[in-house]
C-alpha cells in the first residue's frame, strides 16, 4: 500500500510542477494550470482513442494537503492584518460586507427561484455563489505582491466579513438540510467560537511573542504549524471554517516579532499545500456532469460575475479609493471555490432531488469557471482599469 501511496504523491507533485513551468512559460498564472491540469489527469480524466489520461485519483493525503493549504494561505493574509486595523475601518467594513452579501446571495437566491428550486435549494445556490474564494484571491494577491497595495484592505474586509458570514450559514443549512442537530445550537457554538478566536488575534500577540521565541528554526515551525492546524481543526469541529480560524491566529501573529521567520520558514510549505489545494479542484470536476447543469451555470457565471464586480467596486470607494484602485478591488473578488465546494459536498450528503444531483453539478462547474476567470481578470487587471478607468 505505500508504494502506490509514494507514487500518487509523486505523480501529483510532477503534473503540478509541469503544469506550473507552462503557466510561467506562457506569462499566465499558476492557478488555473493547477486545476485544469487535475481535470486532465484526474479520476475523470477524458480518453484519448480508447486510453484514459487518468493518474491520479483523489486520495486522503490530497484531501488532507488540500485542507492545509487553505490554512497556510490564509494564516498568511492574517499576518498583514491587525484586530486594531480592523477595527479602526469597521464603519467601512460592515457597509461594504452587507452590500457584498445582499447583491451577491441575492441574486444567487433568484436564479435559483427562476430554476424551480425550492426554498432550501435555492439557500444552498445562494451560498455557493455568494462567496469568494479566500483561497484563490489570498495567493493571487500574494503572486502579483498586491498585499501592500490600498486595494488589500478593502479586498481583505470582504473575505473576512464573507468568512464570518459563512460559518453561521454553514452551520445553519448543514442543521437543516441533515436534519442533524439543533440549527440554534449549532449557530451558538459557531458564534462562541468566533468570539474566542478575535480574543485570540486582539490579546494573543504578547502571549505568542513569548511562546514562540525559539532559537531551533525547527522548533519554531513545529510551535506555530502545530498551533496553525490544532485551531482549524477546532474550527472545522465548532462549525466555523477553518481558513476563519487560521486567519485570526495570523492576525495575533502580526503583533509580534516573529512575521519575517514565519514568512521565511514556513512560504515553502504554504506554496506546496496550496498548489495541491488548487490541484484538488480539478481532481473532483467531472465535466460530463456538468452538462446537466450547464444552463444553470452560464446563467450564474454571467450574473454573478456583474454582481460581484458591482459590489467590489462599491468596496472599494467605501474604503475611499480611487476609481482605478476600485476597479482593481473589484476584479479581485471575482474568483469562487473552497466554500462552494463545502456546500456542494453537504448537498451531496444529503442525497435527495437537486440536493443530490444537480446543485453538486452546478457548484463544481461554477467554482471552475469562476476561479480561471477570476485569476484571468486579476492578471490583466491593468488593461481593465485602462479601458474603464483610464488614469487622469
């Protein structure tokens, strides 16, 4: 068994690698290599004059590198941020953050309507569309070193206040749809727990600058990954996500002395988790199944992706950014993923009508379409802004 185990992981390092080399060949970026790539070599991999292209498969230690991943990336974007900072925009955060909500589940909301779907279906339409992808915008934030720039903050808020949003909602439609546990109870523990993570990020700082002030480089990623990956499993299991947890922890980190060694030692491992998150994607895209779902989601992709243009633009201006600034925000919250494919899996879980077939579809279509075109429009970005907002 560890042979085969050795072999996928190999395989799945190689077609990343390979698949990164062409993106930068041709000046594109990683991302969408690394999920189009999964697809190709994946469990639904197509089939060339009667030999499948299939390499891989989706095992645990994908599912688990994947999870990883999606922590280091957002542990990561925590470190440029501050409680202190958060709280010092919050007028601006919450406006924008409602805005982003009301435009983008909304619109969610009445596709699914217009489809036929009932009241519970349509909520988990809503959801799916409704939330960037903190994974895909934090790294092409990261690749194009647009994490110092104005645009970060206001681009930053909405994945927070949309990450603080979706672990109630999660919570709720995970009670309802399983019909497992009380959806108040559920929404309790999740709220408590974000209650003890913003402690962690506003009082951690003199406690983790003590902790941690290790001479062993070893010892120190062991202290802080350690820590990193025990709150986000707490997370997962109080109902909150995982990414929210880790990006509180990297908010208490950013008050210490230990921001330029964690970057130092731990940006190897964040790169290689992340890629075989993105990886990941592809490797559970069965396009044969998305045809059945194909109208719902041209639909979906054409509205949602104005609707998310609309409210990032408005995030932009609230935080008092310029047009071109705003533009930029507003191309950088486009891209969907992680959270859609949660609540695609739950759908599936439950297994009965559009629950079990369709929405799974729908999300897995979507969340490919919206990640390549989302990391497109980043890289370009500086032809949109000169087309719509030419500079004076």
């Amino acid at each position: 068994m560890a042979e085969p185990l050795l072999f996928q992981a190999a395989v799945a390092i190689v077609v990343l690698a390979a698949a990164g080399l062409l993106a930068h060949r041709f000046g594109q970026s990683v991302i969408p290599a690394y999920i189009v790539v999964g697809i190709v070599v994946g469990p639904n991999a197509p089939v060339v004059e009667g030999v499948s292209l299939n390499l891989l498969e989706k095992y645990e230690f994908i599912t688990l590198f994947a999870e990883l991943g999606i922590v280091l990336l957002l542990f990561f974007i925590g470190l440029e941020f501050s409680v202190d900072r958060l709280l010092a925009r919050r007028g601006e955060f919450t406006r924008a953050g409602t805005v982003d909500f009301v435009a983008n589940a909304g619109v969610g909301l009445a596709i699914a309507l217009a489809f036929g779907f009932d009241p519970l279906e349509a909520a988990f339409v809503a959801g799916i569309v409704y939330i960037s992808s903190s994974a895909i915008v934090t790294k092409t934030l990261v690749d194009l070193g647009w994490v110092a720039d104005p645009e970060a903050e206001p681009v930053l808020g909405v994945l927070v206040f949309e990450d603080l949003v979706i672990a109630v909602y999660l919570a709720i439609v995970s009670a309802v749809a399983t019909g497992a546990g009380d959806p108040v109870v559920s929404v309790g523990i999740a709220l408590a727990f974000l209650v003890v993570l913003f402690a962690v990020a506003r009082f951690g700082g003199p406690v983790a600058e003590r902790v941690y002030a290790h001479e062993s480089d070893e010892q120190f990623l062991l202290g802080v990954f350690g820590t990193l990956v025990l709150l986000g499993a707490a997370g997962l299991a109080a109902g909150v996500s995982e990414a929210v947890a880790a990006f509180f922890l990297g908010m208490a980190f950013s008050e210490t002395s230990h921001v330029e060694r964690i970057e130092r030692i731990l940006s190897p491992a964040r790169d290689l988790f992340a890629a075989v998150f993105f990886l990941s994607i592809g490797l559970q895209t069965d396009l044969g199944t998305v045809r059945s779902a194909l109208a719902l989601v041209v639909v979906a992709v054409v509205l949602t992706t104005a609707s998310k243009l609309a409210s990032a633009y408005y995030a932009g201006r609230t935080y008092g950014l310029d047009q071109r600034r705003s533009v930029r925000v507003a191309v950088a919250l486009v891209a969907r993923g992680e959270f859609s494919l949660v609540l695609a899996a739950i759908a599936t879980s439950v297994g009965t009508g559009a629950l079990g077939t369709e929405i799974p579809a729908f999300a897995v279509g979507y969340v490919l379409v919206m990640s390549i075109l989302g990391t497109t429009l980043m890289r370009y970005s500086d032809l949109i802004t000169d087309r719509l907002a030419p500079a004076t």
